[in-house]
C-alpha cells in the first residue's frame, strides 16, 4: 500500500500530552471506531482496515499512542500506565464529541483497549482485540510472574530490570531491527540464549519472508528514529504498576467482543476467555502476529461482518 494513501497526520491536545491522529470517515460522524496499534508499531499498522472501515459507515480514528511517531514522549515511566494511556483515549473521545465508541487493539494496543474497558465501562461500546487475549489479573505482580516462569532474560522481564540496555541496542540497529521483526512464515526454532529482540536487532540474515515493502517499511523505520524506543518500551516498564492500578475494578468485561487470533501466533490463546468476557466471539486465521497486515481480506471481512451482526442486534 502506498504511504501516502493512508490519511494525514494532525496533532491534537489530550490529557496532557499531544497525539498524532490519522482520521478518515469524517462524513461518518456519529459511528465511531478507535485502532489502537501495538509494539513496536504504528497507526500505520491498520492501513489496510481503514478504507474498509470507512466502507462499512465507520468515523475511522488512529492514534499513535503516546511514545509513538510523533506524539508526545514523556520521560516519566510512570506516565506510560493504564491510567494515562487510557486517559488520552477518554479525552481523545472527547475531543470530537463521543460518547463511547467502538475500539480495536492489536498487540500491546489490545492491552490498553482491555484496560480502558476495565476502567471506563460506560466509554466503549464493543471491543475488537487482536493476537492478546484478555490477561487475567492473578495473585502475583506480572512482571515478577514472568520471572519466575521465564526468567531474567525475557523480554519483559529484561525491559523492566535493566532499563535502557535493550533500548540503546534496538536505537543503534532500528532498520535491522525493524526488518528482522516484521516477518511472515518464520520457521519454529528452539529458544536461544539472552534476550530475543536485542538477538534479533544484530542479526543479519532474517528468517521468513517480509511483511511489507522496503516502502511501507520506511514508514515505521522513519518513526523510530524519530521517537526512538524508550517511550513505546516504558509501557511494558509499567506493567506491575497496571496490575496494582487494575486491583479493584470489576474483572468482567460485558461489552460484545470479537478476538481474533493468528494459528501461527507465539502468542497463548486464553482457554478462560469467556469467563472474563462472556460475549466473546472467537475466529482464528492462518497467519502468524501481525495478523491484520498479514491477513488484511480475511481481517477486515471478520471484522465489518461482526460489526454488522452487532448493530442487526
């Protein structure tokens, strides 16, 4: 897809920090839709549902979500939380005038949509995750959880107890590493030693096939080095501070919920989804993480059909 066919930019002042919004739809006011990108990600990462969605009768809104491309970038870690990422999405929602809304989340953007329905309820409508299953909240902080079951060298785990190490590394190698991560049909292979991304950002021979052009890559290569990665990395450093903040809110999401999962995702599917999310609507596709850049035919029919179903209802 060329870039310049995916929406202009423009910045607009939330909850104390300003976001770069790709709109599309405007003639659609009144049926709204929120994609939320996941790591290391960008709004354009759902290029290929936005004229769909648009299609369907959808006011389409793209954030890059603080840390990304050219929003802001705090420096406080704990601006990263569920509180203030779902805060710019409350505020953005009130920016154009909405209610509640419709919001999809793909990666770590499905974490904030499941934290922000948690949160604020009565602010969103249905829910369409993709590749992260609602993570359920457990008696132990996640990040010292993690610890325990996959040790220091785990992404997460690493992110969080050596702050900057991993960051340093992916900012001295961001084509390669962006290159490297962005792959399709990747054979299995057994776990290696040391901590994976900072494996695969000095490695010079990918495995698989390319996700996307060299062109649409340039588009997310470009937005790294501008931003560079602590900002998106600071909300995986915040991830026991979630657990602390998501403590007394009511564990059960009651919205209708769509979850799509890729058979090839090396991320865990949740077999207690429904107990979490009674409304939940489960389709597979055969495809790897990135599941709506790889599968974006399958993606949006899943998607604009569910929704159909949802307002025949």
């Amino acid at each position: 897809m060329n870039p310049s066919d995916f929406p202009q930019p423009v910045r607009i002042p939330v909850n104390g920090v300003e976001l770069e919004v790709f709109e599309a739809g405007r003639h659609n006011a009144g049926n709204p839709i929120v994609l939320c990108h996941g790591w290391p990600e960008h709004a354009y990462s759902w290029r290929y549902q936005v004229p769909a969605l648009v299609a369907a009768g959808y006011h389409v809104i793209v954030p890059n979500q603080r840390g990304y491309g050219n929003s802001s970038r705090p420096t406080d870690v704990a601006s990263y939380d569920i509180e203030h990422l779902s805060g710019d999405l409350i505020a953005l929602l009130d920016h154009y005038g909405y209610e509640d809304a419709t919001f999809a989340g793909h990666d770590w953007g499905a974490f904030v949509v499941w934290g922000l329905t948690l949160l604020h309820p009565d602010r969103v409508n249905k829910v369409i995750a993709l590749s992260l299953p609602y993570q359920e909240r457990g008696e132990k902080p996640w990040i010292e959880f993690m610890e325990e079951l996959l040790g220091g060298d785990y992404y997460f785990v690493h992110f969080n107890r050596q702050p900057g190490v991993a960051d340093a590394v992916l900012e001295e190698n961001t084509v390669q590493f962006l290159r490297n991560m962005f792959r399709t049909n990747e054979p299995l292979r057994e776990p290696e030693p040391g901590m994976a991304f900072m494996n695969l950002a000095r490695t010079e021979t990918p495995l698989g096939e390319p996700l996307m052009s060299e062109r649409e890559l340039a588009v997310f290569v470009s937005a790294f080095e501008t931003s560079g990665f602590t900002g998106s990395i600071n909300w995986y450093r915040n991830l026991d501070r979630n657990w602390r903040l998501l403590a007394d809110v009511n564990p059960i999401i009651h919205q209708p919920t769509l979850m799509i999962c890729g058979d090839r995702d090396a991320i865990p599917r949740a077999d207690n989804l429904t107990q979490f999310v009674p409304n939940a609507e489960v389709i597979n596709l055969d495809c790897g993480h990135w599941i709506q850049q790889e599968r974006p035919i399958e993606t949006n029919q899943a998607i604009v059909n569910w929704l159909e179903r949802q307002d025949a209802t």
